[in-house]
C-alpha cells in the first residue's frame, strides 16, 4: 500500500488551521498503518491458472494472476487473468487448495471484456473440487476480474 501523502502547507501566522491539518494528517497517517498491518496479516495463496488461462497484462500495468485467502468460514478471491488465446474460454481458470474450498458450488460475479465490449457482468462457478469455472460474460474475453467472497460451509 502507498505511504500517505504528508501535505507540508503554510497557514497565516496566530490561525488554527495548521492544528486541523495536522490533526487530520495523523489520522490519516494513523488509518494506512491500520490498514496496512491487516493487509500483511492475510495470508493469499497464489493459484495456478490453467488450461491458457494467465497473468493479464494491460493499460494499469501487469497484474500478477490470481490469489485466494480464507477468514475464519470466508474464502476470499482476487486478481485479473486474461483468457486463453485459443480454445473456449468456459473452462476452469484455477483450482483452490483443499482448505479453501467451499463445502458446495456456487457462484460469484466477475467482470469481464473485450475489444467490442469493454466492461460486461459475468459470473464464475466454484466446486467443491475447488474448480473455478468461467461461466458467463464477455464472448471471448480479454480479461477476467475476479474479487469476491464465498462461504467455506
């Protein structure tokens, strides 16, 4: 996570601002050290993308694939991946560890698309064999945003 940005401003001489900027820059400072103490304690797991399925890479700058984490009876999954250059894409991307597998399948939105159409709503399906199958969206996507939350059980 970035560092805050420490905004160094000049207040006329005998006035309170400078008491407000710098309260509300210790809070700032005090929230991304808050945040970035949670983001370190997750533990993802990177998986590995199959079947041509693989890291997406575009105007943002390269994205490296797919992660999954679980809290307490969540699994959380997230990352961008861009679909295979041959073949259909509806087939699974990835398959979770056993200890992040949901006890059934369900579903979650992802967002995908392509060169005509630049942002549709998709969904993928997740097993309980821990499969995460591109179901709808984009014909023939450029890229799969994936970032959602599922039950373990």
């Amino acid at each position: 996570m970035p560092t805050t940005t420490n905004w160094d401003i000049s207040y006329p001489a005998g006035t309170e601002a400078a008491a407000v900027h710098d309260a509300i820059q210790a809070t700032a400072e005090s929230v991304e050290s808050a945040l970035n103490a949670v983001t370190a304690a997750i533990d993802w797991t990177p998986l590995t993308l199959i079947n041509g399925y693989g890291p997406y890479v575009g105007a943002g700058g390269y994205y490296n694939g797919l992660r999954a984490s679980k809290s307490g009876n969540f699994i959380h999954v997230s990352g961008i991946v861009k679909n295979p250059t041959t073949g259909d894409p509806k087939t699974v991307i990835a398959v979770l560890p056993v200890n992040l597998r949901p006890a059934y399948t369900v579903f979650a939105p992802v967002t995908t698309g392509n060169a005509t159409v630049p942002r549709v709503v998709g969904n993928v399906a997740i097993g309980s064999n821990g499969n995460i199958s591109y179901e709808t969206g984009a014909t023939d996507p450029t890229f799969v945003m994936l970032n959602f939350t599922i039950p373990v059980n």
